[in-house]
C-alpha cells in the first residue's frame, strides 16, 4: 500500500490490513473505505 494522502495515518493501514482476507478484498476493502490509500502492487482492477 501506498500513502498517498498526508491525513490517512497507520490507523487506516491497520484496518485494511486486518480486513484484508485475499488480494481482492484488500483492494476493494482499500478502495471502499480509505480511497486516501491505493494499491501500488495490483495491476488489475478488481470490477
């Protein structure tokens, strides 16, 4: 993950960390709930 947004702290990190079962639900999970963050290591898009 990568921060890109200066007030999404380790807090937010944490969480999507811990809700993140699979890959895909990180993504979704990441892009739902902290769109501040963004996933530098996925190069498809999950729907």
């Amino acid at each position: 993950m990568q921060r890109v947004v200066a007030t999404a702290g380790p807090q937010a990190n944490f969480s999507i960390t811990v809700q993140a079962v699979t890959s895909n639900m990180a993504k979704i999970t990441a892009g739902a709930q902290y769109p501040g963050y963004k996933c530098i290591n996925a190069p498809t898009q999950v729907r």
